[in-house]
C-alpha cells in the first residue's frame, strides 16, 4: 500500500481531529464536554443548561434544566480524537511547505 502524503494526512485528520458536536438543538448554544475517560465514549452537553441545572437546587425549574440538557447530549464514539496525533500532522505540513518537492 503506498498513498500520497496528502492522502495519508486527509486519512489521519479524518480519523484524528476532534469531532464537532455542532450546537445545542434546544438553545443554539455552545455545548462542551461533560465526561471522558472511563472507556465511555466522550460525551458533551448543553454548557448553558449544565451550568443552570448546577445552579439550581432540585426541584423548581430543575427539571427543566435536566431535560434541556439530556435533548442536547451527544456521545462522541470516536473517543475524542488525538491532539498529539494532529500535532504532528500539523508538523509535518509545514515542514513540507518549506522544502517543497521533497515530498
Ligand atoms: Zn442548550
């Protein structure tokens, strides 16, 4: 197997860089990580409603707020990408843009 260095570093990011999770579905808003680790897929939520929901003793409103946030709950199965992975990736782009034709 022999592919190019652009296709082996599409293939790379593709696999490596961190997921999207896109925005919340109830509010738009940003959403960001709630767990990791543990052998559980990454899991990210609703930043807004996690911090009302933490903010608010159960019972008023509460509800509401775990219910915002469980719609906006996304699983990452891809475990989150690898920063050092796309370190490297990044790396070695620049190195090839500086001595074009050696690669
Ligand atoms: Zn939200």
């Amino acid at each position: 197997m022999h592919l190019s260095n652009d296709d082996l570093l599409s293939k790379l990011q593709a696999k490596y860089q961190r997921t999207s999770p896109g925005r919340c579905p109830v509010c738009s808003g940003a959403l960001s990580v709630q767990h990791k680790g543990g052998g559980l897929p990454l899991t990210w939520a609703c930043t807004a409603a996690a911090g009302q929901l933490a903010s608010v003793t159960a019972g008023a409103g509460s509800e509401q707020h775990r219910a915002h946030l469980e719609v906006s709950r996304y699983l990452d199965y891809r475990t989150g990408g690898d920063a050092r992975v796309m370190e490297l990736v990044h790396r070695f782009q620049k190195l090839a843009e500086q001595h074009p034709g050696t690669t």
